[in-house]
C-alpha cells in the first residue's frame, strides 16, 4: 500500500471503494485524519420529495471519514490496520437538489493505544 500522504495513496483509496464508483463520489485529498470529498449531484440523485437523498451524503460523508481514519490507521503503530463505522450522526442542516458538493473530514484522534 502507498504512503499515507500521498495522491498514490488517495488513488490507491479511491479504486478499493467501489462503491464510490457507482454513486461518482471522489478524493480530493487525503492525509491521517483527514481528508476531502466531493461529489456533483443532480436530479438523478432526488428522493421522492425532489431534494438529493440522505443517503448519497451520508455515503459520502462517511466514505471521507473512512477514508481520513485508513489513512491515519496505516500510519500508526497500531496492531490492526482495518476499520468499519460502528455508528454515525447526521444533522441535516439544509436540502440540496444540485451542483457540486465537498466534504471534509477532520478526526478527533487522540494517542491510541494497539
């Protein structure tokens, strides 16, 4: 696997998540802790209700943590080297119906122990 702060790794990222394949979401960057998404949306990600459906920005959201905490895990000492979301919040704050969209995730990682 590439170093962590690279766009090797970013690319590296990006081909293993498939799914982002499918709804077009991508990395604008990453590094341990953090990382950037973004992702244009039109009509054909509405919901019945004619706004962009939760689940296409939670996908995203959470792909760009998943992504920022990866990167920050291959560059620890820590024993394990893989992750999953084992819960999540959102506060949806305001609908979206179209253009493009960044995210940005910044974790609160403090010194983990293996």
């Amino acid at each position: 696997m590439p170093e962590t702060n690279t766009q090797e790794f970013a690319e590296y990222f990006q081909k293993q998540d498939r799914f982002s394949h499918k709804i077009g979401y991508k990395i604008l960057s990453v590094s341990p802790g953090e990382s950037e998404y973004e992702i244009s949306v039109d009509d054909t990600f509405f919901n019945p209700v004619n706004i962009v459906h939760g689940g296409v920005l939670f996908s995203a959201m959470d792909s760009s943590a998943g992504a920022a905490m990866a990167a920050w895990i291959r560059s620890s000492d820590l024993k394990y080297k893989f992750m999953a979301t084992a819960s999540a919040e959102i506060k949806y704050r305001k609908s979206v119906t179209k253009g493009k969209l960044e995210f940005r995730a910044k974790l609160p990682i403090k010194n983990a122990q293996s």
